[in-house]
C-alpha cells in the first residue's frame, strides 16, 4: 500500500532497489513487493536471466529465484550497482517501521493469503488516517489476521 509517493526516497544513481522482509539480518532477505530499477543493459540482462530462471525453477516463488541470483553472485557479475530499501521507509508486516512519519509503502508480507492481506491493510489504512489527523506518532495495529494466517488450517485458495 502506496501511503505517499516513495520517489524522493529512492536513490536515483543505483540500478537496483529492493525491498526486503527485515534490516540488520545476516544476508539480504529481498522481498519483490517493491522494488525500483533504472533501464540499463545490465538490468535488462537481470530481468532476461531472471524470467529464463523462473520458468526452470519449479516450486520456487520468482523472489526465490531472485535471491538465488543475488547469492550466487550473477548482480556482481552484471556489474550492478544495488541498494535494499530500509523497513523505517518502506514498512512491511514482518518488520514494521517505528516512524509513521516516514512510512512510504506498507506490504502485507510474512502473511499467507490474500483475505488476511486485506483485513490487515486495511487496519493499516486505518491507523494511517489516525496518524494523518493528527500527526501523532502511535504504534500500527497488530497483523492479527496475518499472523494467524500461517496457523490456518480452514484457508482454502480459489482456484
């Protein structure tokens, strides 16, 4: 969920900007629900390898495959140049951000199905609205729904 415009957050010098779940952990864990890309030979040769990789990746989740390739090296090779957005800015419900001030995008990430995406975003929307009323920093409401939503045994997915 877009709260404000993430573009004066970005680093416009960087090839790559990415999202992830949480900050301050051993390695990168990159969440694709955001992320920003400048045009270049070099990101048009990630996103080739990229889309060539997932479709030879069964059971992997395309932000698995992008990890894969981040670990193995592939961003180095390319020459990228990549930046992991911090979760102070760019929230989610794995880690959120302290700061509502700052807050540019919330994801419903570390959440299993879409109804319980919904029922949180929305209560994040609401906490929003609160906080754009009166410019007092409070704490997010709990990702209930989300959280639970790893435990539930009733989920069916549409098909």
């Amino acid at each position: 969920m877009w709260l404000r415009s993430p573009l004066s957050r970005l680093n416009m010098s960087l090839d790559m900007q990415i999202s992830v779940d949480r900050i301050n952990v051993g390695g990168q864990l990159i969440n694709t629900g955001f992320y920003h890309v400048r045009s270049n030979n070099k990101t048009i040769s990630l996103f080739q390898k990229w889309y060539d990789m997932r479709l030879n990746s069964t059971g992997m989740k395309e932000q698995d495959v992008l990890k894969n390739l981040l670990d193995s090296g592939f961003f180095n090779q390319l020459g990228l140049n990549v930046g992991f957005l911090s979760t102070t800015e760019f929230s989610g419900f794995c880690q959120d951000s302290p700061h509502m001030g700052v807050v540019t995008t919330v994801h419903a990430n570390c959440c299993l199905h879409i109804p319980a995406k919904v029922f949180d975003l929305t209560r994040v929307l609401r906490d929003w609205k609160r906080y754009k009323a009166s410019h007092v920093n409070s704490k997010w409401s709990p990702h209930l729904k989300c959280s639970r939503s790893w435990n539930d045994t009733h989920y069916i997915p549409r098909l």
